[in-house]
C-alpha cells in the first residue's frame, strides 16, 4: 500500500507539471543599488555565491558602464602575484528546462589590451565551461557586445543547475596590468508557447503528432494540469496554433519574486515540488534553491514553508 501511494504521488506531480522557463533572477542587478565591493556577505540579490582571493581580484555593482538599467557588476584583477588559474567567480541557481540560450552584454577590458593568453572570462555551468572569451574581436584590446551560448539538452531537466560567471588568469605570473570584465542583462532566451511540445519555438503539425499520441493521457500535452489531454487541452492548443513564442529578452518584474517557486513559473505548484523531490534530503547551502531556510539540508522544514507558499503566485506569473 505504502508502495501504490508513493507511485501514485509521483504519477500525480508527473501529470500535472506544466511546461515553464527559467529566469536570471536580478541579471541587470538593479535589485541592491551600488555595492562598492561585492563579497560572500555583501553580493547582489539572487546571486547565491562569490569567491575569490581579495588580495588579487575584487568586484563591484555600480554604474560606469550599463546596458540595461542604472548598475552592471563588474569583476577585475588587481596588480598582483597569480598562479595559474586564479579567478573570481559569481554565481546563481537557475532553472533551465526550457531555455535555449544564456544571453548577456559584457565589456572586457584592460589599461594597455586584454591578452586572450594571460586572462580569460568565462561562463560556467555546474562548474564545467560553457563560453569563453577566446574567441572574441578584441578591437583596440576591448571588446563590447552581447553574446550568446546555446544551452546543453543534458541541461534542460527538473534540476537547479549552477550558473557561473568568472575572470581567470590563464598563467601563472607576476604584477601586470589591470584586466575588467563587465557583465550586464543577464538571460535567458527559449520557447515559451503552450503546445510547443518539440521545443522548436513554433506549434505546428510536429507538436500536434506529439499532442495526439497524447490524447486522454497525463504528461506534457495536459496543457490544463487536470490530470488527461482532453478537448480543454486541445483548446488551449488551438489557440496558440502557429504562435512562435520566445522568452523576452528582457526581464521579468523582479519586485515578488517567490523563494519557493523554484522552477520560476511565477507560480508554488506541482512544478516545484518535482524539482524540490530532486533535492529531498541532499545537502543544502546557499546556492541550492529546495535549501529555503538554509540550514544546509533539504527536508520537512523545507517543505514546510513550500506548503506555506502554495499556489502562490509572484512577478514571473503569466509573463
């Protein structure tokens, strides 16, 4: 019996999840005002930790060079001793089901030229690189654009995955010159229509084969969270028929952003419990989002303010 009811429960959250995409939650880092030095104690909202040696590297939120808003962060070197390697890193925990890209604008510059082969910035996810500044155009030794970074399908699961941003010295060496990497709007692009069951931004004949196998079944093609593909469902894909839905590229409102909703629907649901049951009494900390009272464990007391937090809902609703 206790078996049938716990098959049942994950039948239940299975069946009713509906399809959602991330955010970076404050990617323009508008939500603190200036922060003259970013640190472990000191760091922009959302973004769940910072390390780096302060004798080499520092960081800042301030506003001498933005493209979205007032402020961007900013992360540079100091004139110091390196070893290879050494690098200040910022990160955040996101959802990334349904995204497609990371997104954002960066400035990378020195006083006399950044030099790909001493110093690089990257982007990191869980730790593994994802994009670095190798390959870009360094006119006049800086570089100033948006850059773009297709997402793993390894990735896109029910999963938090850690989002990082890091400036690296490539070798090890001596006092030299200053390198700054400035980052700013921060997020994600991907597929946001309902019915768009193939991921390709378009509800079209591929995503109806995908609806119809679904008929009178749960899963992703109950587009109503009640628990079949009915005519309801079929409703609601009738009405985004052809839509091409992307993810803005800009943000969501930031100001009722919810701790408990941690698939960034905008919405405490079923959703979230599917991504909370991944962390069920794993290890906690500030970047493990299921960790909401942070005491470095997920359990009860974590689900307990997720219940609390039930149904509702924040600024990422209907956005």
């Amino acid at each position: 019996m206790k078996g049938f009811c716990c098959i049942w429960f994950v039948c239940l959250v299975w069946c009713v999840t509906p399809a959602c995409a991330g955010v970076v939650r404050n990617g323009s880092f508008e939500m603190d005002g200036p922060i003259y030095q970013v640190t472990a104690n000191a760091r922009p909202r959302y973004w769940c930790d910072v390390n780096y040696n302060p004798s080499k590297f520092s960081a800042y939120v301030l506003d001498d060079w933005k493209t979205d808003g007032t402020y961007s962060l900013t992360l540079y070197t100091y004139t110091a001793s390196f070893q290879q390697n050494d690098a200040i890193t910022i990160s955040q925990s996101v959802y990334l089901k349904n995204v497609q890209q990371v997104v954002f604008d960066a400035y990378f510059s020195a006083n006399n030229g950044w030099l790909p082969d001493i110093v690089t910035a990257r982007v990191l996810i869980d730790g593994n690189e994802v994009w670095n500044s190798d390959g870009l155009t360094f006119s006049g030794g800086q570089f100033e654009g948006e850059i773009s970074i297709d997402v793993n399908e390894n990735l896109k699961d029910e999963n938090n995955h850690l989002l990082s941003l890091q400036l690296r010295v490539d070798i090890a060496t001596h006092a030299f010159d200053q390198y700054v990497a400035q980052w700013d709007n921060i997020r994600f692009s991907g597929c946001s229509s309902p019915g768009d069951f193939t991921g390709d931004c378009v509800v079209d004949i591929n995503d109806l084969v995908i609806f119809a196998n679904g008929w009178l079944k749960g899963g992703a093609t109950d587009l109503t969270g009640d628990g079949a593909t009915n005519f309801a469902d079929f409703a609601v894909f009738a009405n985004f028929w052809g839509a091409t839905g992307n993810l803005s590229p800009t943000q969501p409102p930031e100001s009722n952003l919810l701790d408990a909703d941690l698939n960034d629907d905008g919405i405490v649901d079923y959703g979230d419990i599917l991504v909370f049951s991944e962390n069920w009494l794993g290890d906690g900390g500030p970047c493990v989002r299921a960790d909401l009272n942070k005491d470095g464990v997920v359990d009860f007391a974590d689900f307990a303010i997720l219940a609390n937090s039930w149904h509702q809902t924040g600024s990422l609703y209907g956005w």
